[in-house]
C-alpha cells in the first residue's frame, strides 16, 4: 500500500491512519508486508502492509 511500510524499521513511531483512537505505536516488526505494532491504547497488532499505510510519527 504505501512505500513508506518498508521503510519502517524496530523502533520507528506510527498511527494506523484508520484507527487514530489506538494511540501511538511502536513498530516491533517489519517482516514482508506483516508490521507488528505495540499500540499504546489497543496492544500489539499485526498489519498487512499492503493494505494499510501507516502514517510515520516524528514529533513525539
């Protein structure tokens, strides 16, 4: 879905564009187009990179 998905590295800041009510998470995973994230507000999700596009966060 989105070229910046795999840039997406352990560590890296992101919102879930559909979701903004999950908070801030922290990418855990980058494996093929499966991202793990740990949501602040929801816990760790697994998302199919090639249908979402994470927003990367810069300023928190």
């Amino acid at each position: 879905m989105s070229d910046l998905n795999g840039l997406l590295e352990p560590g890296s800041l992101v919102r879930h564009p559909e979701q903004p009510d999950w908070g801030i998470g922290q990418v855990q995973s980058n494996i093929g187009s499966r991202i793990t994230v740990n949501f602040r507000e929801v816990g760790k999700v697994v998302i199919d990179g090639t249908k979402i596009g994470l927003v990367p966060v810069f300023d928190e």
